[in-house]
C-alpha cells in the first residue's frame, strides 16, 4: 500500500476529513445558514475583519491562546488572577 502524501493535523484522519465533507455536502441551503447565524451569536466568539497580510501573525497568536487555556497550569493561573481582580474591586469600591 503506497503511504499517503496527505499530513492531518492532530487527532485527524482521513476518515475524519471524509465525514466532515460528507456533512457539508448533504447541508441543506437551510441549515447552512442557521450553523452560520448561530456562529455570529455565540457570546464567547467574535467576527473581526483583519487584513490578510495580519492572518498569520492572527493565527499564531490564537494557536498560543488556545494552547495556554487547555493548559491546567494556566486554568489555576487564571482563576488567581481573577480571584486577585475582584479581591481588588471589591477594596476599591468598599472605600
């Protein structure tokens, strides 16, 4: 069996990729536009345009966010910073 050109990003196969056609393929005009309105309404995203020359520099740096928010180190730095933030707040508006 002659071995694939194709490289998959991790935890992805070809497999994969095929379903995720297949989904898209068998999409109704109806259901791709709900998938996208549902996308612009999610409260924990937004849509920004950026010119294209900045996507790389863009990507990388949400590839390191997204690397630092599955970290568990991160998720503990995090809440100290929030628990720090509010301890603050609430000095600052007790006063």
């Amino acid at each position: 069996m002659k071995n694939s050109l194709n490289k998959y990003p991790k935890g992805w196969n070809k497999k994969k990729i095929d379903a995720l056609i297949k989904h898209y393929e068998e999409q109704t005009e109806d259901e791709e536009v709900a998938e996208d309105e549902a996308a612009f309404n999610d409260p924990d995203q937004t849509v920004v345009l950026i010119p294209r020359a900045l996507l790389p520099k863009v990507n990388k740096l949400l590839s390191a966010h997204s690397a630092r928010k599955k970290s568990p180190a991160a998720d503990r730095a995090k809440t100290r910073r929030r628990t720090r933030q509010s301890r603050t707040h609430r000095r600052a508006h007790a006063a």
